[in-house]
C-alpha cells in the first residue's frame, strides 16, 4: 500500500513539473510572440510618423522653395518695372 502511494506520488509530482514546463514554455512562446507583435506594430507606427514628418518636411521644402521663387520673381519684376 505504501509503495503504491509512492509511485502515486512520484507520478503526480512528474506530472505537476512536466505541466510546470509546458506552462512556462506556453508563456515564454505567448510572451515573445506578443513583445514581437507589439515590437512591430510600434516599428510600424514609428514608420509611418516618419514617413509622416519626411512628406511634411518635403511639402515644407516645396511650400518654402515656391515661396522664394515666387518672392524672388517679384523683386525682379519690380526692380525691371
């Protein structure tokens, strides 16, 4: 009887430390799998804010650029006149 409720024993706990081992493998997988979504995503948004700020800055250069042109133009049409 004794014996028995050994093995019993033996079993159970083999079973609690192999359910442990998958438990921490679930969440280490759960885990990366979520930080590299999350990563991403954020690598993502960063890519579209520079994206962003690079079509702002290049409508900021075009916008300045006409404006001096424009400016500059006007000038030489009022020093020719």
């Amino acid at each position: 009887m004794t014996e028995c409720f050994k093995e019993r024993v033996y079993v159970d706990i083999g079973l609690a430390m192999l359910a442990m081992v998958v438990d921490i493998g679930l969440a280490m997988v759960v885990d990366i799998g979520l930080a590299m979504v999350v990563d991403i995503g954020l690598a993502m948004l960063a890519m579209v804010v520079d994206i962003g700020l690079a079509m702002l800055a290049m409508v900021v250069d075009i916008g300045l650029a006409l404006w001096v042109e424009f400016s500059l133009t006007m000038v030489v049409t009022s020093v020719s006149l």
